[in-house]
C-alpha cells in the first residue's frame, strides 16, 4: 500500500465514521473517534458485504468505499453502545 493509498483509506474512514455518527446520534467523537470507527466498520462493512453478496451497483468506486464503510461503523458503533 503506498501512500496515497493509506490516506485515501484514512479518509474515508474519516467520513465514515462522521456519517455513522449522525445517523446513530449521539456526542461528537472528535477526528480520532470517526477515523478508529470509520476503518473498523470498513473493514465490517466489507466482510458483510461480501458475505452476503450485496452489490450496491454505484459506479463510483470511492462513494461504493464510503457507503460500505459508513454502514459498517454504524454498526460498530451500534456494537459499541450495547456493549458499554
């Protein structure tokens, strides 16, 4: 992975997990919060997606990353708020 590669993946961890945080509610996570939620729901997301075999048909492959990532993080961070 080289570097333009690393920061793309950070950014749209970034956006994901602001994304997720508006649609579950709640405090504002700060930078550090939506990048850690963000990549790990990337990382959920993609596992899902691909387990279940969803396609979501979008031609844009940095808004199909954002869109998997963001339902991801939601539920990482719906995850997160059961467990604590």
């Amino acid at each position: 992975m080289d570097a333009r590669s690393l920061v793309i993946f950070l950014v749209i961890g970034v956006v994901a997990g602001f994304l997720a945080s508006l649609v579950v509610g709640g405090g504002r996570l700060g930078i550090i919060g939506y990048l850690v939620s963000g990549v790990i729901g990337s990382f959920v997301g993609g596992y899902l997606f691909t387990a279940l075999r969803v396609n979501l048909g979008v031609r844009s492959p940095i808004l199909n990353q954002i869109i998997t990532a963001t339902v991801g993080a939601i539920i990482v961070v719906i995850i997160a708020r059961l467990i604590g």
